[in-house]
C-alpha cells in the first residue's frame, strides 16, 4: 500500500474511478456509424448521446478514459454563477449527469455549492445574479450568516452568507 498524501482542496490527480476496467478489444469493428477520436468527458458524452439514438459508435482513445484533459477540471457541475445566457445549458449538463450516474457510477453526487461572501459588496453582487437566474428557474438562494455557520462549522472563517444551489454538485 502506497503512502496517500496530504490532504489539499486541489481535486485528485486521476479520477477516483481510473482503475476502473473499461471494456475494450483490440480488433477494430468491421463497420460503426461513428468514430470518435478520444475518450473524454466530449468524446464520451457524444458516444453517450449517439448510442442512445442507435447509432453504433466506436471510442478510440489511447490511454485511460477520462484521464487526460478531462481529468484535470474541479469537477464542478454546476448552475451558480455562470453567466446568465450559460444558464441553461449548465441547467442541462447538470441534469445529463444525474441520468448518466443513474446507469453508471461516473462520481456524480448532488453536493451543492456554495459561494460565500465576505462582504455586502459581495452579497449585493450574488443577490444581482439570483435576480438574473430566477428567470431561468435556478434552484439557488442566499443564505445568512448563522445558516453559513451551521452548515460549513469548520472553515473557521466569519462568512457574512453565502449563495448556495443544493442541486449543483461535482463529478469524480
């Protein structure tokens, strides 16, 4: 058993799930509707979506799925803060990840977020983009400081509040 590191709030180096066996077979299918070149988080989504529309796909990836580049994001799926156009396409991929987690464990929770603030400067800022969002249906509100407190008691930090989405969450 190898040493684990020290725990840091940087996401891990590989997703939880890269050990994972993926089926794979190194003959190449005699005939696939589409070809996609690269198994990350576009690639899989894609072969996801035509799958599901009968189409046969083939992913061609040359390491470890969803271990190159889309292994190095947060992992944030998240509707709160965007920029108010994104908003329902976030609303969308959020609701895609909870489908796809429903069929395999891809590292999907619904966590929530939160934003917090330290200021009213702040909290002015994220009640302006509440106000923007609600238009969109956002499942999101401003929380006061005691709530923060409650909820998040060892940051050890005096947050005034927070803005907060209980259906945002992260994906491993």
């Amino acid at each position: 058993m190898q040493p684990q590191p020290p725990h840091t709030s940087a996401p891990p180096a590989a997703p939880l799930h890269a050990s994972a066996s993926v089926p794979s077979n190194a003959a190449l299918p005699v005939s696939v509707d589409v070809a996609i070149v690269g198994g990350g988080i576009i690639g899989i989504s894609t072969a996801y979506s035509l799958a599901r529309a009968g189409l046969r796909v083939a992913v061609f990836e040359k390491g470890t799925l969803a271990c190159e580049q889309s292994s190095r994001n947060w992992g944030w799926v998240r509707t709160l803060g965007r920029d108010l156009p994104e908003v329902p396409l976030a609303q969308r991929a959020n609701r895609l990840w909870a489908e796809i987690q429903e069929k395999v464990d891809v590292g999907f929770r619904r966590s929530g977020i939160f934003y917090l603030q330290e200021n009213a400067t702040d909290a002015a800022g994220h009640q302006a983009w509440l106000d923007g969002a609600r238009t969109h249906g956002v499942d999101a509100r401003l929380l006061d400081r005691r709530t923060v407190q409650d909820m998040l008691p060892s940051t050890g930090r005096a947050w005034t509040g927070a803005m907060y989405s209980p259906t945002d969450g992260v994906a491993e």
